[in-house]
C-alpha cells in the first residue's frame, strides 16, 4: 500500500516543518501559512492532511512524544544494570543533545500554548509522571532503593526534578551544558539508591 | 508629588490588566489593544505610558519579579529557625495559593514568549538560582546540611526541584494540590539536612 505509507511521510513532514516554525518563531508564528511554506507545500495540499490548526498541533505533539517513547522503548531493552537503565531513560527526556533540545523546546512551546486553549481536543499528555512512577517502581523492585525513602514523595520529587532540569537545559545551555545535567541527575539517583 | 504616585499606580495597572489578559487568553491575546480594553483605558492613554508593547511586556514582567521578592524579604525577616525560613521563602515562589498561582502563570507565558523573540531588550531574570545558591549556602553556613554533600550539584538539584514543582502546581493543579507542594518542599529540604 504506498499511498498509505507516503500519506503518513507527508504527515510527518509537515509536522516536522511545523516543529521548525515553531524553534524558530515561537507559537505565535505558526500559523498555517508559514508552515505550509516551511514544509514547501501548498495552502490547499497541507489542508488535504490536516483539516485545521489543531489537528496538526496534536498530531506534532504526538509525533514529538512517539519519538521520545521509542528511543526509551530501545533503552529499556538494553542489557545493563536497574540503576544506570534509570539514568539512560531519563537522559532520553532530559535534553542532552541537539535532537532532543529541538524536542523540548516545541513541547515547551506547545505546553506555553495548550494552557490558555481549552478548545483543543485530544491534546496529549507526556507521562512522564506515569513514567518517574515506573522508574521509582523498578528501583524499589529491585532493591535499589535506600531504607525508609517515601516512595510517593520521590515520585514527586523525581519528577519535578527532571521536568525541571529539562526547562533549565532547554532555557539556559550555557550555564547547564550536558555534562552537567548528567552529573546532577546521576547525582540525584545515587543519592536515593544504596551503594 | 501626587502626579508621579499617580503614574506609577496607573502603570501597574496597566501591568494588571496585561497579567488577567495573559492568564485568559495567553500571550497570543495580549495586544496592546485587549490589554488597553481591559484596563479600562483607549489606546492612546496606554500608549502615554507605555510606547511600545515590549516596554510594557518587561514592565509587567518585572512588576510579578518585585512582588514576589518583596514577599520573599518579608519573610527573610522573620524570627524563625534558619531550615523553617529556607522552606518558607521557597513556598513564595511554588505557587501554593491562588495570588502566587497567577504570579506563576503569567511568569511561564511570558517565558515560552520570550525564548523566541531574540528583538526585545532588558527582558529581567528571575533569580531563581541566584536565591537558591543563597538558601543552600545559608543552610550550609548554620551548619543544618548533612556532611558529604555536593553543594554545587545540591544548589543544581534544588534549583531544578523547585522550578519543576511550580511549573507542576501550575499546570496540573488538581494532582498536585498545595498541601502535596508544601510535603515535597519539606520532605527534599529534610533530605538534605541534619535531624
């Protein structure tokens, strides 16, 4: 079926234009318009994929979360030890690399936006709430964890920790490069976990 | 010198009204137009004390900045143990009730706002990890830090915890009301500290 599979190529491509627009202008420049420009398409082709403005937001959303979920997919498979699959994980959220700056920068923007929207359905979530619940899970699972900790308050914690790197990354690089956001989240975990 | 008081009230309540209109309608309503509306004000009487909409952007962002570190001296002031004041003065800047939840909705809109406009000129900081050096370096200096910590990564971890936790408290206020806020403030700076 290769109209099916160029359908959803053209899909994400137009996503993908709609995530520069945004590096680069902001929300406020995303209109249809400049995207369809940025995609090289037509006003006409772009509303034959997506019948307005929201159904393309949440289908770029989506997109940006579906790629981040299958880069963690790939690293829980990986054969190494609960403690630094943890740190792996989070180093896939946390923005560490061009890649997943440009994809914290659009969920920041998009978040920014969807807050004032209550006219938008379907808008998705991130789940990385579900996930520092997992996280926290496996490390008491395996036995990881330090004594008397409580586990819903490092859920809390862990994640308004990582959320929070994640925007200073995003927001301030040259005071937090990569290095030091991976220091600071290993020193996180390590504080939590025995020796 | 009535006539200058008068100026200065107008202004800020021209910043007021900029506030209500962004946590309406977002940065994308906040035309100098709906803010002059809703002020009460023609466009032209904006205009008289604010030329452009940057100069009033930086004004009301400034205005949120100075009420919140007003509220923070006031409790710097405060004859309570040096660990009760730390945790005090960070509950002025997570956003626990409903005047510091406004403070915190604007101050995010106007910073996924800013990240993309390069052109406007003495956008303030908000100081967060500034005052997170100091509360760190206070609870060292009275000797309430555990031994063996990292102070420079504890001041990274603090700084991302309480930016995370606001932003959280912001966006999913029914999960993560006041009272979970005020437990994981407490249950972080304890974690630190000596018994």
């Amino acid at each position: 079926m290769p109209k099916i599979v160029d359908h959803e190529e053209r899909k994400k491509r137009i996503a993908e234009a709609m995530w520069r627009v945004i590096l680069d202008k902001g929300m406020e420049g995303a209109t249809v318009r400049n995207i369809a420009e940025e995609a090289g398409l037509s006003l006409g082709a772009l509303r034959h994929y997506f019948q307005n403005q929201n159904d393309l937001l949440v289908y770029a959303m989506t997109l940006v979360l579906e790629r981040a979920n299958s880069r963690i997919e790939s690293v829980m498979k990986r054969d190494i030890p609960p403690k630094e699959k943890v740190i792996a994980v989070l180093l896939e959220i946390v923005p560490v690399n061009a890649e997943t700056l440009a994809e914290m920068g659009v969920w920041f923007a998009f978040t920014a936006y969807v807050k004032h929207r209550k006219d938008i359905p379907n808008v998705p979530e991130d789940g990385i709430f579900e996930g520092t619940q997992k996280f926290i899970g496996y490390l008491h699972a395996t036995g990881l964890l330090k004594e008397g900790l409580d586990l819903e308050l490092e859920i809390e914690r862990l994640y308004a920790f990582i959320d929070g790197i994640a925007m200073h990354a995003l927001l301030d690089p040259q005071r937090l490069d990569s290095e030091r956001v991976i220091k600071t989240i290993e020193y996180h975990i390590n504080s939590i976990c025995v020796e």
